[in-house]
C-alpha cells in the first residue's frame, strides 16, 4: 500500500504533523485534518530566535515559526514551538563544524532528520499519544508481504530520499509522507484549495544556520582556526599559492582556487587538514571507484551478504545514482565497488544504495581509491 492512499483506508487517529513553516509540512496538516484525523502541529526552535526572524530563504527559522503558527490558526489545530536549539547545536551544528574541520563536506540535514527530528520529535510524538508523525518530506512508505519500505517520491525532482537513508525500520514503521506520490505542482495546488497563507511561499533553499550560504563564517565562528592559513599545492609537489582556511575547499572544487599558471584547469584532489594543505591536480585525479562506507543504516529486509549485490549508489542528492556492488566488510561498513569511476567523491557526504525505486539503506562515505590498473 503506497503512502498518500493510506490515510483514507484506517480508522482516523492522533498524528503530530513536523510543521517548518513551508507549504509541503502545511499541507501535510490540512490533508491530515480534512482526512478526519486529530492533529497536532509542532514546530522546532533550532536555534538563535532574535537572529532567525531576520534570515529568507532557510527552513525553521524565526518566520517560519510564526507562519507555521499562523497555518495552525487557519486550519483550527493545537500548535506548539519546541525549544530544540541547544541539543541541535550539540548533535548537528558542532558535528556539522568538526566534519569541515577533518576535511569533509558534511549534510547536515541528514544528522538533523536522523539526531533530532527522527530521534527526539519521533518521542515527543509518543509522548502525546500520538500514533504517527507526519511530515511533508517528498519520500513512499511502501506496505509489503515482507515488512515496510521506502521509496523514492513520485517526483523525483522533489525526491528527498537521500537526505533520510538513516531512518531505521522502528522509526518508518511511525512516520508517515502524505506528499511522497504527489508531484509539487500538485501539492502547490491543494495548498491553493485550503486557502493556506504560505501558498505562494518559496522552497527553502539554504542550511537553515548558515546565513547567506557562508559555511566559512558559520565553522569560523565555531572553531575558530579554521580560518588558520595554508599552502596550496600542486600533486606533483609545486607549491602554487596559498589559502586562508581549508574550510573554503571541497574535493572536486574548481572555480575560486586562488591560483593560476597552469594550463590545464585544476581540481581540488584532496584536502590535509593536519598540514593544512590543498592539494590539486587534473580531473583525471579525482577518479574513484572503490568507496568504503561507514555507520551503514540497512532498511531492507534481506541483509547484505559476503556474495554482494547489485545496487545503485548515489554520492550526492544532486547527481544520478551509478551502478555498483555492495560488500560487507565484516566490521559493519560497506565497500561499494563502482562498474565506471566516479570523479569528486568527498568523504562526509553519504552513499545511500538503491534497488530501483526501494532505499535499501545507506551511510557516510569514509574513504575512496581507483583501482590500480591491471
């Protein structure tokens, strides 16, 4: 049984709605409500109150609060603000600062959904009787013969499944995504028909705690010697130039190097943080092909074996999955073995492994090689 259509076919229950303040989690609600069900809205203070009512284009800040309330008075439902901000600063912003500072490229909505919205929230949901949280991600709760499965969304432009690989059976077995077999025009439509005042309110776009898209600042602000300066330098051991803080480097990086002289274009290969040091070289230097895979979240109900499987692997939400096959290492990480070579792989970005449209699971990216030739 697919997501939207289960809500018309049980009896009508208690459902706490995580409400951001966006049409997707407003109309989550009204859906929930016209449908006969108790709801409950609840919204999370994620931090700093005074400095977030300022900030547009980012979910969970000062206004988004206010107009998740104001969908709560239109629709006639209980609304609540939880203070979440010093346990989303300990689980998120300072893992979010640390990962930067190892030389990764952290996504923090992955920790948010998986520390604090999908931990914490999940249980206040409990706590308040309720028999299912909902929100308005854009991912299928799939029933089948054996057990419950998530699915990529009906619009796989909208698909949010990367950034929730780490929901763990216990946790979909309560959750509910009315929106995953709608399309966004479709979820636009019916935020029209209930009248709801964030109708005509932008998607979200940026990290809800980082002002303007300046990681730097944020990490900066957090640790602060990640702005510490350092040498630049070429794989083949030139140095050519110098930056001020690893922090404004990811792997793969082209544009904004500060450097010149080279007649080929130049990558950002890989990242020293003990040293201080970029490193750079050709695009033929990024290639990967053997990723290993840490803290695995396995959704599926068949486990992985010592014989593999097939699967298709994104490394990024943005980019199209590749295809691999996936090996257990025996110590609770995955190898991921890719049929062509993958170029920018950055460890702190997550590898969520898929049969189709089905999530089998997935985790963070630890470490990358090419194959040596043969």
């Amino acid at each position: 049984m697919i997501e939207n259509s289960q809500y018309t076919t049980v009896q009508p229950g208690r459902v706490v709605v995580a409400m951001s303040g966006g049409v997707d989690s407003s109309v989550t609600a009204a859906l929930l409500k016209e449908q006969g069900h108790d709801v409950v809205g609840i919204t999370l203070q994620l931090y700093d109150h005074g400095a977030a009512v300022q900030r547009k284009g980012a979910c969970c800040a000062g206004q988004d609060i206010h107009d998740a309330r104001r969908v709560a008075e239109r629709l006639g439902i209980p609304h609540y603000v939880l203070d979440y901000e010093t346990r989303f600063r300990a689980e998120v912003m300072e893992d979010f600062a640390d990962s930067y500072m190892r030389g990764e490229t952290p996504i923090p909505c992955v920790r948010c959904n998986q520390r604090v919205k999908f931990r914490d929230l999940l249980q206040t949901a409990r706590d308040l009787g309720a028999e299912s949280l909902a929100t308005g991600h854009y991912v299928q709760r799939v029933e089948t013969p054996d057990g419950l499965e998530m699915h990529r969304a009906r619009d796989h432009g909208k698909d949010q499944s990367y950034f929730l690989f780490a929901t763990t059976p216990d946790q979909l077995d309560f959750l509910r995504f009315p929106l995953g077999g709608m399309t966004k025009s479709e979820t636009r439509a019916l935020a029209a028909r209930f009248d709801l005042p964030v109708a005509a309110k932008p998607d979200s776009q940026d990290i809800c705690f980082v002002p303007h898209g300046s990681y730097a600042k944020v990490v900066a602000a957090l640790r602060p010697g990640a702005l510490d300066p350092g040498e630049i330098v070429h794989l083949d051991g030139r140095v050519l130039g110098r930056h001020e803080g690893i922090v404004h480097y990811t792997i793969g990086q082209r544009r904004g190097l500060g450097i010149g002289g080279s007649a080929d274009p130049l990558f950002v290969v890989r990242l020293e943080p003990a040293a201080r040091r970029v490193v750079v070289g050709p695009h033929a230097a990024l290639a990967r092909d053997r990723v290993g895979v840490g803290e695995i979240s396995w959704l599926a109900a068949e486990p992985l074996t010592a014989q593999g499987r097939k699967a298709a692997v994104k490394l990024r939400s943005s980019q199209p999955a590749a295809a691999a096959m996936l090996y257990p290492d025996g110590k609770g990480c995955v190898l991921v073995v890719f049929e062509a070579p993958l170029f920018g792989v950055s460890p702190g970005q997550a590898a969520v492994f898929y049969d189709g449209a089905r999530v089998l699971g997935g985790g963070w990216i630890t470490a990358a090689e090419m194959r040596a030739a043969a």
